[in-house]
C-alpha cells in the first residue's frame, strides 16, 4: 500500500473572538467516505480514495479544519476487503493515512496559527545553553 496523490477540498480557519486566558485545544481527526477510484495505468494494484477532515478546535476562540482526499494504491487483498466492507480499515492503514496527514497539514495550521495569534497546537523547539 503507497499514497499516490492527496488534494485539499477545503482550509477553514476562523477567529471567533480574543482569547481571555487559557486556551483548551482539541483535534479531530475523521476519515470519511472511502471509494474505489478508476484510474488508468493502475492496472496491477486498486486505487481507493480516503475522505478525510482534521480539526484544531480551540474551546470558543478560534477553528482550524483541514478536508480532503487521499489517494491510495493498494494490493488485490486489501482492495476485496475494503470493497466487502469500508468501514474496516485496518489499523496499519489507519496509522499510514494518519501520519501523510498530519504531515501534510502540519506547516499550513501552524502559519494559520501564526496569522490568528492563537497558540501552536505543537510546542516549537527550543534551544539552551
């Protein structure tokens, strides 16, 4: 199993009102609808496209989300199983779908973060001497 293509449908980020002390910051991470993608040249193994929408939900202050697609290639066995049932996705899977993702989205929430002045929703680095 490969990713061979990723697109965004949709980037929202909106500032609901000024932050008044400390920011509870929770996200959300669903796949969505899975289809079989007919594609040419992808004769050898199935191509399947993976919904996807990831959110960065800070209490009332503010809202980060991330929607798209994900396209994957995978062999026969695992394209007759997610074609019998789609909504078993193995674990494995899951974890490659998750983490190209995460990736992806990683840089643009954090100049999203940035143009908001909200808080990174991952600590920066930092140095001491």
């Amino acid at each position: 199993m490969r990713i061979i293509g990723f697109k965004f449908d949709k980037i929202l980020a909106e500032k609901f009102k000024e932050s008044d002390g400390n920011i509870n910051l929770k996200s959300n991470f669903n796949i969505g609808k899975i289809e079989k993608e007919e594609i040419e040249g992808q004769e050898k193994d199935s191509v399947f496209s993976f919904e996807f929408t990831y959110a960065l939900d800070y209490d009332d202050v503010a809202k980060i989300e991330f929607s798209g697609q994900v396209f994957m290639s995978v062999d026969k066995k695992i394209a007759k199983d997610l074609e019998k049932d789609k909504k078993i996705i193995s674990d494995e899977m899951k974890t490659t779908l998750l983490n190209f993702i995460l990736f992806r989205t990683h840089v643009e929430a954090l100049h999203l973060e940035e143009k908001l002045n909200l808080p990174f929703h991952v600590s920066p680095p930092r140095a001491s001497v």
